[in-house]
C-alpha cells in the first residue's frame, strides 16, 4: 500500500471536501470544508490529502499552535469507505516525515476527546503520550519526532 500526502489545490479541493467519516464520528472531527476554510485565514495551518494508491481516501492537517507553542496535527480524518485498513497510521508516518523535514526533532502535539477511545489507541500506538492535560476540551497528547 503507497501513502502520499499530497497538497490540496483545484484539481482535489472539491474531492477532498466530499470526503465523509461514519456517522458516529463526525462529533469528533471538523468538517474538512471547515478545516480548509481555517486553513486559508490562519497562519501556520497545512492542510493536505491522503492518498492510498493514487485514490484520495483522507484529509490530515497540521499546525503552530501559538497557545501550547507547539506543531501538531491538528486533523486526521480517513473517509469511512477506507477506514480500517491501517491508511490512519501510515498517514501519520508520512506526515511524521513532512514536519521532521520542515521542522527538524521537535515535540509534536496532537489532541482527542476523552470518549475518542479509537483514536486515542491509534495516536498511544504511534508514540504519543498522554499528558494528562486537558486543552480545548481534548486530551494532549506529545511525541519527540
């Protein structure tokens, strides 16, 4: 399985934005129509698609959180039709490797409600720990890249 994160622009923007999770997850994730509206008037938001095998399957974003001071990934959604084939977590390699490249060895952030127990899993599998700190009504969770 080929993972790329790959830049949204014209060609992939309204594609992107028809992405969906299953129903009972979407308390848990920002639309990407909003995602990408944040992104375009907030510094320090990059946002890109998630594509398996040349097919978009998904939408991560990452950002400088000036509050925490801190990069993170700030979404990570797989399109329902694409979930549970392991696209989350080589996603997050990949984009593990766009901030180290960016950014060098830095503390990475990402967050997740309390009841998010999936993603929670997900995110502990990948390195981060739980700080036990609430921000934004999530659980903070950091990774040394």
């Amino acid at each position: 399985m080929n993972i790329e994160l790959r830049t949204i622009d014209r060609e992939n923007m309204y594609d992107v934005i028809e992405l969906q999770v299953a129903d009972e997850q979407k308390k848990f994730v920002a639309s990407n129509s909003f995602s990408l509206l944040q992104a375009n008037y907030e510094v320090d938001m990059y946002p890109f698609a998630i594509y398996k095998d040349n097919e978009l399957v998904g939408f991560v974003m990452y950002d400088l959180d000036d509050e925490i001071d801190m990069y993170g990934m700030c979404r990570l959604m797989v399109d329902k039709k694409y979930q549970n084939q392991g696209i989350g977590k080589l996603a997050i390699e990949k984009l593990f490797d766009v901030v180290r490249e960016e950014h060098g060895n830095v503390k990475f952030y990402t967050s997740a409600e309390p009841t998010n127990t999936v993603a929670l899993g997900l995110y502990e599998k990948m390195g981060f720990e739980n700080t036990g700190k609430i921000v934004y009504d999530e659980v903070l969770m950091i990774k040394q890249l």
